[in-house]
C-alpha cells in the first residue's frame, strides 16, 4: 500500500458508518442517533468506530467531505462545455443528493454540507455566467480564483462579494428545486437560469 492511501479494511469501515448514517438519519432526527445505535446498525465495533471517528458529527463531516469531492470532479469534467450544459450538469448531479439535501435541511444541518459547497466554489470559476466578475478577471481562471486581485484588496473584496452572490443564487435553487422533487428536468432548469442573465 502506497503511503497516503488507506487501508481498505479502514476505508470500508468508514463507508459502513457513513452509509449506516445517512439510513438512521432517514428514519429519525439527527440529534437523536447515537454511537452505541450507529455501530450496531452499521454492523461496525465501537472501537472500530472510535478508530476513525470521535462523534457522530465527524462522520456526518466525512460524509460531506467525500458528496463534495465528488462534486469537485463531477464539475471539472464539463469544464470546456457550455454554461448552459455546466448548469444542467450541476443540478444533474445534486439530483442525486436531492434526499439527503432535504434530510439535511430538515434537521437544520444543510450549513455542514453549504459551507464545504462555498468552500469548493473558488476552484471551479466556470460554474459562473461569463461577465460575472470584476473587469480586470478572466472570466477562465483554470486552477480557480487568484488569492490576489489585480487592484489589491479592494477588488478583491469584489470578487468576494460576487462569488458569495452567484453562488448562494444557485444554491437556493438548488434548494428550491429539490424541495418540489426535482421535477423540472435538470437541462430546463439550466435553461431558465440562462434567460435569466
């Protein structure tokens, strides 16, 4: 085994609690579940558990930690495409997650899984309309926003302000859209978007 990489043994143990997780969590409040009740639903030792995880909330963190690096990929596939097919291929692959999006939201844990999304953003410049930022940016930053803005601070406080907004625009429709079932088909949805802009 390479250095850095995990031990499968560790790595299906953690899938195990994370999946036992997400399957208690659709059953009952978040708050509600314990340790001693993951384990024996997952299957999994308490000191297996406490191997890898120090609460419940730790492995909720690693399930969003892994749903946005899945993300991360999914995005930089369609990177070259255009921005209504980016679109359409961001809601196609939160569809995925619609329940647990919704799971979330309705034990007012939607920030765990928001905050690492926003955190993401800054690599993945083409999930915003072209003309969004500041003059002075490239509307095509391949390795994500620069740390710096061309003039100093003030721009990027700007850059900051319009990320912020972009991105909390798409994640209420995200939101809005899997509330009502993700009904509307994810290449309608990007469409209307882009007649928006």
């Amino acid at each position: 085994m390479k250095k850095g990489q995990s031990h499968p043994a560790s790595a299906l143990s953690q899938k195990l609690l994370a999946d036992g997780l997400l399957s208690l969590l659709a059953q009952k409040p978040f708050r509600e579940i314990t340790i001693k009740e993951l384990c024996a639903h997952s299957d999994i030792a308490r000191r297996t558990f406490y191997r890898h995880f120090s609460s419940v909330e730790d492995v909720m963190a690693y399930v969003v930690s892994h749903i946005i690096e899945k993300f991360k990929e999914h995005m930089l596939l369609v990177q070259k495409e255009a921005y209504p097919a980016i679109l359409a291929s961001y809601f196609a692959f939160w569809k995925d997650y619609a329940s647990l999006l919704e799971l979330l939201n309705k034990n007012n844990l939607a920030h765990l899984i928001f905050i690492s999304y926003m955190q993401s953003l800054p690599g993945l410049p083409w999930l915003f309309p072209p003309g969004s930022f500041p003059d002075g940016f490239s509307d095509s930053f391949p390795g994500g926003f620069p740390r710096e803005a061309p003039g100093g601070r003030e721009d990027m406080e700007v850059l900051n302000c319009r990320l912020s907004y972009h991105s909390g625009g798409l994640w209420s429709v995200l939101t809005y859209w899997c509330v009502n079932g993700c009904i509307q088909p994810a290449e309608k949805l990007a469409q209307t978007l882009c007649g928006m802009l």
